[in-house]
C-alpha cells in the first residue's frame, strides 16, 4: 500500500499535469510492450508499435523491469515536452544516477545490470548518452505516432477532473483517483506493489493523468524526490483508429456473457455501488465484484471511490455496445 502524508498546506498545492509527461509514458508503455498487457485498450497499438521497436530499447529496459523496481532518473522531474525531458535525462547528476544503480541492485537481487551500466556508474557521458539516445528512439516509434490522440486522452481525463474539483473539492478529487483509493485526512491510501509512506512535507503534490498507466497507480521510490502520483485515465477504447476495433469487438463479445451482460444493464440505470448492482443483477456481491472487476478491464465500466464507497458507471464503450452500435467506431 502507498501512504501519502498530507498538511494543510500540501492541500493548497495540489496540481493535475496539464499534459501527459512523455518520459513516464516511454517507461510505462514498456512495460505493456513486455508484458503483452494490451487488453482492449491497447491491442492495436502493440500490434502495430511492437515491429517497429528499435534495438536500443534493450538499453531502456535492462534498467526497468516489467515488474518492481525501475530507477528514478528515467523519468525526470523537469518541465517541457519530450526533448526537453530527454536532455534532462542526458544531464542527470552523478549522485543521482549512482543511487539508483545501487537502489536498484538492492531491489532486484537476482537481475544483474549489464557491463555497459559501468559507464553509468563511473560517470562517463557516453553511457548516460547511450541511455537518451535510446529513449529518444523508442519514443520516436512507439509513441510519437500517436502522441496526438494520447494527450488528447489525457486532457479528456484532466477536464473531468477539473469538474470534479469545482462540484467538491480536493476532498472528491483524491478519492476518486482509483478504485483502491482511500482518503482520510491527512492520508491518502492507494493499492501498490509495495508498502511505501510518501511525507509531502509541504512540498505539494503533481497529480501526473496516465495514458499507458493501467491498474495500480504509481509514483517514483525515492521520497526526496519532488512528489508526484501517475494515475490511470479512463479511455475512449477507439482512441487509436477506426480499425482497431476487429480484434477489440471479438474480445468484447467474448465477454459479455450472461452475468456480466445483466451488470451492465444494472448500471446503465444509473451510478451505483457494488452491492446495489449485485441486487439489481439478482446475485451477490462477491460474484458481482468478479464479474466487475473484468467489465472494468475491459473499459466497460469505470469505478471511483466516493467517500468509504466505490462508485461503477457505464463508459462510452459500455454505454455503445448496450445500444447496439459499434462500440469501437466513435468520435
């Protein structure tokens, strides 16, 4: 579980990102490429991007595994578009990188960083440009084509949330992050692989929307760093084009079977709990909470915690393929 620790004065300076940060996508969309986590959402992208993938990635990737631990200094908390932030990457301190390698060997016991990682850790500029420059090619095939459409996704989510804060607060803002979010002031709890307490101290806190950011949110392991939370956005599932949808709509119909279909006609009647859904659909709540968690999965359904409930309502999807049309060719 993620803690984080908030004062009156973190409260005063919260900020959503205007814009999806392109280095936390670069390291979150590698992880969906190695894992094969495409989902709905993204098939059509990792169909497409996964043959393009140059072969300097491997450099990106010795230094963040699929699963736990990847060093902080791949993601730089700097400003600007995806140059300005490689540049950061290219120029990043000594210290810093020195103690992440170190972080990293402590985390991951049995992976061992390869030979190259030496010019790292000596300092040498080659091995930190070796580093950007594969960042800057791997963003150049997997997501400059659809960067567009990502930032697009991303402001989507940052205006619903704006509206969110203007009809309650901060208060409805944070627990309606994530599913898993539970907020009491001071503290903010959110599921994560790791049992990790982050004390803002002050500093406020940058609430980073996510494209490639799928269950768990994250945020970096060093807590001196400034704070910053990456959280999933809720997507429009034909976000890549009109002919993504062949694959996505066999899977679709593949999944809606009985139970799940009654679900979704549950909560197209209107914004409700588990429990509520489970007695419209005539089950009971631990069958339903299964059946949920898949029509999530599958963007048909979105959660949000409001107060000590979680709250389920029908996306775009789910509300097109209930009318009958094609969930998958929308604007």
């Amino acid at each position: 579980m993620l803690r984080i620790h908030f004062t009156g004065e973190d409260l005063g300076r919260i900020r959503i990102a205007p814009e999806p940060d392109p280095l936390w996508e670069l390291l979150i969309s590698l992880n969906r490429l190695r894992r094969r986590d495409a989902g709905v959402v993204y098939s059509s992208w990792l169909k497409d991007t996964l043959p393009r993938v140059p072969a300097s990635t491997r450099l990106l990737t010795a230094l963040a595994p699929p699963v736990g631990y990847s060093v902080d200094f791949l993601t730089p908390a700097v400003s600007g578009g995806v140059d300005d932030r490689i540049e950061a990457l290219r120029s990043t301190p000594l210290r810093r990188v020195q103690m992440d390698l170190r972080e990293f060997s402590r985390r991951n016991p049995t992976r061992r960083l390869p030979s190259w990682c030496r010019e790292l850790a000596a300092g040498q500029a080659s091995g930190l440009g070796r580093l950007a420059d594969a960042a800057a090619g791997y963003f150049g095939a997997a997501l400059a084509p659809y960067w567009d459409r990502i930032r697009a996704q991303v402001s989507r989510d940052r205006s619903r949330r704006s509206t969110t804060l203007a009809g309650g607060g901060w208060d409805t803002v944070l627990g309606s992050l994530h599913p898993s979010a539970r907020w009491e002031y001071p503290v903010l709890r959110l599921d994560y692989p790791v049992d990790q307490d982050l004390h803002l101290g002050g500093r406020g806190l940058l609430l980073q929307p996510s494209f490639f950011c799928r269950r768990a949110p994250t945020a970096f392991a060093d807590p001196t760093l400034p704070p910053v939370l990456v959280y999933p956005i809720e997507h429009q599932v034909d976000w890549v084009s009109p002919q993504a949808g062949s694959t996505g709509g066999r899977a679709l119909a593949a999944l809606v079977g009985p139970t799940r279909a009654t679900l979704l006609h549950a909560v197209a009647d209107g914004t409700a709990t588990t429990g509520e859904l489970a007695r419209r659909a005539g089950t009971t709540a631990p069958n339903a909470s299964r059946h949920i968690a898949a029509l999530r999965e599958a963007a048909l359904l979105s959660s949000h915690r409001h107060r000590n409930a979680t709250l389920h309502t029908l996306t775009e999807l789910g509300l097109a393929l209930l009318s009958g049309g094609n969930p998958l060719i929308m604007s």
